[in-house]
C-alpha cells in the first residue's frame, strides 16, 4: 500500500509511534443490493474501499476519489452511516497507527469494477449473504451498519449515523 506522503513526512519526525489518522471507508451498493469490494494487495483479505484523508480533505469526496483510484467505479456518496475507530495496527515495520474511520453509503454512477490501482489484486460486486473470504476484520461491521441505515431510510424511518456507544 503506498503511504501518503504526509505520513512519510510525519513519520521522520515521530518514528514508529502510535499516530491518530481520519480515514474514510464505502459500503457502495449497486442496483441489485451487492456490495463493491476490492482484495487487499497487503494482506490478502477482501475489503470495502477505503483511505486515508489528505490534509484539508473533505470526507465525501475523499471516499469518491478512493473509489475511483481503487476500483474504477464512479460513486455517488449518498449518506454518513457510521462513525468509529479502529483497534491500533501495527505494520511489519514498526509503524503503529490508530485511524478514526467515517463510513459512507454510496452507489456507482459510471464505470466498470477493475483493478484500477497496485492496492488491490482483485475487484468485484458480492451479495451480502454471500461475501468472498478472507473479510477484512473491520469490514463486516461497516457493511452490516451500512445495510442497517439503507434498509431503515428504505422503510422511510429516520435512519441514525451509528456511534460507538
């Protein structure tokens, strides 16, 4: 996975500590309700898109641009569904960050799924009843919370942005 190169220039002044990262993850539900996943370069494990935000970066269209460069699919960021934050990581060498994630429900505009970046080996649309294995840890719950939100804003209820509690 490339690091940006503000973490780069950020890791020369603090080393391997614990740094504190927003990032942004998509849930991105297609027409027959399948969900766009990408399988990680890094660790081999199917995921939702997602990345780290620039510095002065908006959230939405940050996610639209992860999708774009991760998948080759145009989306729509319709709705914020949850708000949470990851377990520290550790990487292989010696870097630890924490990230606070906000996930997005979207949907595809244009495009066809591809590998469009060297951050993922394989791309494609998955039932949720029916998603590839290895899953990313952190993926299931933003898809689960995500399906959550669509089918209650579907209902016509007042959907709630979930929120570790």
């Amino acid at each position: 996975m490339p690091v940006p190169d503000f973490v780069l220039r950020l890791r020369e002044q603090v080393g391997t500590d614990l740094l504190w990262l927003p990032g942004v993850s998509a849930v991105v539900l297609d027409d027959q309700d399948r969900v766009l996943l990408g399988r990680r370069a890094d660790n081999g494990r199917w995921a939702v898109v997602s990345g780290i935000l620039e510095p002065g970066e908006e959230p939405a269209p940050a996610i639209a641009r992860e999708a774009l460069e991760e998948t080759g699919v145009e989306v729509e960021v319709l709705a914020l569904t949850a708000v949470s934050v990851s377990e520290p990581v550790h990487y292989p060498n010696g870097d630890r960050a924490q990230y606070l994630d906000l996930c997005f429900w979207c949907r595809p505009v244009a495009g066809e799924a591809q590998v469009a970046d060297d951050e993922s080996t394989d791309v494609g649309w998955f039932p949720p009843d029916a998603l590839p294995q290895p899953l990313n840890p952190s993926s299931g719950p933003r898809i689960e919370r995500t399906l959550a939100y669509v089918a209650e804003a579907r209902r016509g209820g007042r959907p709630e942005v979930w929120f570790a509690r």
